[in-house]
C-alpha cells in the first residue's frame, strides 16, 4: 500500500511571535496512534498559529559551526522584528553547505520544519531545520515582510473577535466553525487561549510589531531626494562601529552618544530600525546593538 503523505503548509510568521511560542502539539496529544508516524507535530504560537514548517526570508548576520563528532551549522536570520535561530547538519546537507559558504550578511529565503528543544532546566528554544534555502534580493524580502504583516493582522482580527465573543477556550472551535472560519485557525486560537491566556492586550502587542516591521521598510527605502535621513542612519551605524568593543553596544549609551552629536532619540530610533531591516547590525540581546562588520 502506497501512503500519500500531504505536505504540511509553509507559514509566514515574524520572529518575534515565533520565539514566544513554547508550546508543542505533539502527534499523541491529537489522540494519533503510535503507528501513524506521518501525523505532523505543531508549535502552536500565542497568537494561535499552528506551525509545522515556515517559509522566512531576512538577513542571515551570524553563522557557526557548532558541532562536535560532525558538522552542524549554526545561522542567525533576522527579519524587522527579531532573529529566528536555524541548524542545518548531516541531515541537510545541502543547507548547511549553502550555510557554511554563505557571503555575510546576505539576504537568504528558507523553507522549513520547526523544531522545538526543551532542555532539562525547564526553558524552551525553537528554531528552524531547513529543506530550501536560497540567496535572494532585498525585494523579495520586503514582499515578504508586507505579506506576512497582512496574514498576520488577518489572525489577530479573527483572534480579537474569538476574544469579544466566546468567554473559555472550549466554546472557540464551535463558534468559528459556525462562522466558516478554518478548522486549523479555530484548533490554534482555542490552544492559545488555554495554553497561553491571550487577550486583547497581547494582541494588541502584535498589532505594534507588525506596524513597526512595516515602518521599518518605509525607513529603509528613502529615494536619493531625502538625504538627511540617510546620513544620520550612516552616522549611526559609524557611531555602533566606534562603540563597539566586540560585546555590542547599549541602546542607552546610543542615545547618550548620538545626542552628544545632536541626534535626538526620535531619529536614532528610526535610524536604528533601519540598520535593523537592512541587516548592517542585530540584537544579541534586548536592549544590546551590534554592528554585522
């Protein structure tokens, strides 16, 4: 008997909603026998995304080969809101070859499985094991950003209106399946609820991502007429470049030190987002810069 195993969908989501999701839908949870190996795990995101593989595209600022007896590589991807983490070792070769080539920084697009570990200490760490990756240009890049903002808002509104109108998680997928909505987003947005607790309040947090992610594109795509805006990005990036003693640079000590030139907060916010988007510099940490050089 031939088993025809139906490949699960690609999501675009942003990194920041996808580093706050900690919880796995594993095959035994859906009431899957031992047998049915081809039923798909789920990473299931606060705001009720069901993930089993993700189509990214950003800026790939770090890699490391962090293996040990054999290769496994080890690349950083970041998109305007944060970074998503992919290994490619002995099982992707061809990935972790492109990885372990890869001119950085460089904008690169993936296709592929989430993956969720979950050392003995209790944290949680997910990350992306790739089946595609390819080299593309900031174009492409920045259609993927403004699509996966408007599949992203689409959850949310749906998610906000789950929120107003059902008072428990249990009464979610009967609602939104009266109101012929999918089956997938109703079993992601009731999980979320009972797993996570989301309300309006975090889902107005995204709403703020998404918007920021946009802002960052209208940042970076100033024409060749608007000049000041480039050269306070320039002096900013040169400013990170001097600060930097290999451990990245706080944003506070930033401000102090742009302000000193006579670059408020307002643009080095704006500058920063850029450099950001652009991929000339990454967050290691909340709070802490460092230039890709």
């Amino acid at each position: 008997m031939i088993i025809v195993v139906e490949r699960e969908v690609a999501y675009r989501i942003f990194a920041k909603e996808f580093n706050a999701s900690k919880f796995n839908m594993r095959s035994d949870e859906e009431g899957s026998s031992k047998q049915d190996v081809h039923t798909p795990n789920y990473l299931v995101t606060p705001a009720g995304a069901k993930l089993n593989r993700l189509f990214v595209v950003g800026v790939v600022t770090e890699v490391d080969n962090v293996g040990t007896d054999k290769d496994m590589w080890k690349a950083r991807v970041v998109d305007p809101s944060g970074a998503f983490t992919v290994y490619a070792g002995q099982y992707q070769p061809e990935a972790a070859i492109f990885l372990s080539t890869v001119e950085l920084p460089s904008y690169i697009a993936i296709v592929g499985k989430v993956r969720m570990y979950e050392p003995d200490d209790g944290s949680v760490f997910v990350s992306i094991r790739p089946e595609e990756i390819n080299t593309v240009d900031a174009l492409v890049r920045n259609r993927w950003v403004v699509d996966t903002a408007e599949m992203t808002l689409d959850r949310v509104e749906v998610f906000s209106k789950v929120v107003a109108e059902c008072e428990s998680s249990s009464e979610v997928t009967d609602h939104m399946r009266s109101h012929g909505m999918s089956v997938s987003l109703a079993e992601g947005i009731s999980l979320a609820m009972e797993y996570y607790h989301t309300d309006e309040a975090y889902l107005g947090n995204i709403r703020k991502v998404v918007k920021d992610c946009l802002q960052s594109l209208e940042n970076s795509q100033y024409d060749d007429g608007v000049g000041a805006e480039e050269d306070i990005e320039d002096r900013i990036l040169g400013l990170l470049v001097d600060m930097n003693s290999g451990k990245g640079v706080d944003y506070a000590e930033l401000i102090k030190a742009a302000s000193a030139r006579e670059i408020y907060e307002d643009a080095v916010d704006v500058a920063v987002r850029s450099l950001l988007a652009k991929g000339h510099c990454y967050e290691p940490k909340i709070g802490i810069l460092k230039p890709v050089q």
